[in-house]
C-alpha cells in the first residue's frame, strides 16, 4: 500500500465524511453535513482534555503547527476512480490549515503535505484508520518527556518561547514539567548508586512537588529537596498523590514526627479518623464497591468541577488512596490489563 | 490604569532580567491568555517569572495607591513575600502610579518582616 507525497491545494482535499469520530457527532444531525460542520464535530471530537495516550487538543495541535509553520507528518488521501480526494487520515490537521488560510494567519497555508493514495478499497482504507487510531504511535512517558523538554531546552540551549509553542503554547505545563524533572535528577538520582534500580515512575512524585504550597511547607518545615527525595525513595511517601497533603502534615506537630518515622498516610491518619459509622464497617466489600459505583456514576457535573477546581480536598485524596488500593488488589487478582 | 501597569511591570522584567535560555513569564495580562500566574498562598500575582529550570524566582504585583492601601493589598503583599523569602535569589516588584513611589515604598517596607531579608524588592515608577 503505497502512496505518493504530495503538497496538494487545501480545498482540493475533502474531510472525510465517513471517518467515525466525526460520524460519532454527526449521526444525529439532520441538516446539510457541510464541511464547516464536520469542522465542529472534529473540534468536538478532539478537545477532550485527555493526551495521556497520545491524543492532543485541537488548540495544542494549531499552535504547535503554527511554531512548526507546517505539519512534520502528511495527512493521508485516497483518490477516487471520480478524481475526488478524500483525508482518510488527518481531517483535523486538514481543518486547520484551512482556517489558517481563510484567517490569513501569516505563511503558505494553501497547499498541504499529502500521501496520496490512489483507488484505495474499503479494506484498505480501514488499515490506514486502525493503524493510525487503534494502534496509533506509541505516546512517552512523561518522565521521557520531561527528559526530553529539559535536554532541548539547558543542553541544545533551544530558547524557552520557541520550546514553548513547539509544545503547544502552555506554559505552565513546560515549566512543571522541567523543573520537575530538575528536581527528580539532583536530588533524587544522588540517592542511587551505579547498581541502583532508578524508578522513573516516581516521576509524578516530582510532578507534585512543584504545586508551590508543598515546596513553602517543604521549606517552612526546615527540611529540603533532598528530604523530600529520600521520603519518595524510602517508601514514607508511598501514593505519590499524596504528596499534595504534606503542607497539612508538615504543619502539625504530631502528625509531623508519626510521618518521619512511619510515614505520610499514618501521619495523614492521626490527623483525621473519619467516623465511617459501624454499619459501613460492617458492610461487604461487594455492597461498598456497588455504593461507591452509584455514587461516582451520579455525580453531579457542578461537584464534578467544583472537586476538579479543589484538588486539595480530602475526597480526592481519599478517592486517590482507593484506586490506589483497588489497583493493587485488582493487579493481584489477575483482573488488570497491564495498561491500567 | 492597572493593565498598563501590568503591562510596564511585563516590560520592565522582561528587559531586566535575561537568562541565557530565556525567561518564563506568566501574567494576569489579557496578551497571556491561559498562561496566567499561579495562585500563591491564596494570591493570584500580576507577574510570575523564572528561568527554567528554576534558579530565581520573581513575583509582580501592580497596584493604584488607593488599592495598595486596603487591608487585602497588604495581606497580599505579605503573602507572596512568605513564598519569596523560602526561596534563593527571589525578587518582589511592585509598579505604581506616577509620582506614588515614596509612599508606595514606605507601605512596602511596612509590610515587611525580619525573614523577607533575603527577598529582593523594588518599587516601579508606572508611567
């Protein structure tokens, strides 16, 4: 199955009115199905917030092809017997040139990089899409990321607003991202010898630290990175989400000195035994998973953002320290995919 | 009157400040879009900036004197100078109005306690 690479015009190239994702949106819409109307299906159909498997925001994918001035890989196109091309694979990226081109953003936005495939059968057209969506290109981790973002930036000296808009315009995120990984390699790497195992999964330890109300507690409490280094490798930290509740154990005597020799969720204990009532206590863990089912399945969306918005709640953590556990115990059982 | 004191405070520590790899800026400027400054200890500042990764840190807060006058204002100011004063080679800058920096230097140095020592601060005359 091979193709031809082409800069082809923009408006030559239809959105592919069969693709699922936009069909997903579409098929309950009864009008004209018109390309401005495709066009917010796919913005629909890509902003859900979620690049943890290797999916990008639409408003990430516009400004990283902005700082590129052009898109790295070619969208994909299946010439019909009629001489129509279709984007069998690249619809969004198609989208945003086109609106770069009608906005008149600066650059040759006319034409766009295009493996051009001729008289492509149904069969075909589905191995495209199933590489490209089911299967897809295997995301990093974010440690390698981090690794990444922080070579480019202090050893290839790329300059931080170029880095920044090649990754998609947030800010913060790089920022979090190396100094997290700054901090991970100076004070958590001197813990390790040659023969060490180095977890990089302890990664999002570090990812914690960086909410700035645990570094000032970190530091008010007179203790340092490298403490906070030695508690991630020691296991005194053990859920790393937990990390976000040191400020309240820090800040409490008792709880304090019960963290530094048993560790943050006995500290976290002394600090709160919430009453769970003897009923509760005496219910299966069968009804316990079936109530809590209920309650996540019916949570309300104005909660869902207010909990979103109070990331420091003891619900989170609390709902953190289950999945944690229920993870484990599911892992044990034999019932977890090995993708989580 | 605030966001071209904002704006001049952006100018000011963007021409001051250079490090070799480029400085971080975040500000509660409408040319920032999302990449607004973090809450501090129950404070949004105008300005956060740092180089990457982070060796110095800085907070920018800019005020009319009727503002930096209120109670909120100083709980404010004290608050973001409690985050400096923990961290190595921080600064503080704050912008006023024309012709408000004696005044506006004479309420900072009020706010100020025995531990924000090491914290760098200047007052900006705002244009």
């Amino acid at each position: 199955m091979a193709g031809v690479q082409q800069d082809l015009p923009i408006h030559e190239v239809e959105l592919d009115r069969g693709n699922p994702r936009i069909r997903r949106f579409l098929e309950h819409y009864e009008g004209e199905i018109t390309d401005d109307r495709i066009a917010l299906a796919l913005d629909v159909a890509g902003d859900n917030g979620d690049d943890s498997k290797g999916a990008i925001s639409p408003d990430r994918l516009r400004n990283s092809i902005l700082a590129n001035r052009g898109i790295i890989q070619p969208i994909i196109v299946n010439r019909g017997a009629d001489g129509r091309k279709v984007c069998i694979e690249g619809n969004t990226r198609l989208y945003i040139y086109r609106q770069f081109h009608s906005d008149g953003v600066p650059g040759d936005w006319s034409t766009i990089p295009a493996i051009v495939h001729d008289l492509l059968e149904a069969d075909g057209l589905d191995a495209i899409r199933l590489q490209a969506h089911l299967v897809g290109p295997r995301s990093w981790d974010a440690y390698s990321k981090a690794k990444y973002q922080w070579e480019l930036h202090y050893k290839h000296m790329m300059p931080l607003d170029r880095l920044v808009d090649l990754c998609g315009g947030d800010r913060r995120d790089v920022q979090k991202s190396i100094n997290a990984y700054a901090d991970m390699e100076e004070h958590f790497r001197r813990l390790h010898g040659p023969e060490d195992y180095y977890d990089t999964q302890r990664y999002s330890g570090f990812v914690e630290l960086q909410n700035n109300k645990v570094k000032t507690a970190i530091y008010n409490a007179n203790f340092t990175l490298d403490d906070f280094a030695g508690w991630i490798k020691s296991g005194k930290i053990g859920s790393l989400a937990s990390v976000r509740q040191l400020p309240r154990v820090l800040g409490n005597k008792n709880a304090k000195a019960v963290f530094l020799k048993k560790g943050l969720k006995a500290a976290l204990d002394t600090i709160e035994q919430p009453d769970i009532g003897a009923d509760l206590r005496s219910a299966s863990m069968g009804q316990l998973s079936l109530a809590l089912r209920e309650k996540v399945e019916g949570l309300p969306f104005s909660e869902l953002q207010r909990l979103r918005a109070n990331p420091d709640e003891d619900v989170v953590r609390h709902l953190a320290d289950t999945f944690d556990a229920l993870k484990s115990l599911l892992s044990n059982l034999g019932q977890l995919d090995d993708d989580g | 009157m605030h966001a071209r004191l904002v704006q001049q405070l952006i100018a000011h520590v963007k021409r001051v400040h250079v490090p070799e790899r480029g400085l971080l800026v975040l500000a509660d400027h409408e040319s920032f879009g999302r990449n607004s400054p973090p809450r501090i200890n129950g404070f949004t500042p105008d300005l956060f900036a740092s180089d990457l990764p982070a060796t110095f840190e800085i907070l920018g807060e800019a005020k009319t004197m009727g503002d930096l006058q209120t109670d909120r204002s100083h709980r404010q100011i004290a608050a973001f100078l409690d985050y400096l004063a923990v961290r190595a080679s921080s600064r503080f800058y704050l912008c006023v109005p024309p012709l408000s920096k004696v005044r506006a230097t004479s309420i900072l140095r009020s706010l100020m306690r025995p531990e924000h020592e090491s914290v760098l601060v200047e007052v900006l005359d705002g244009t």
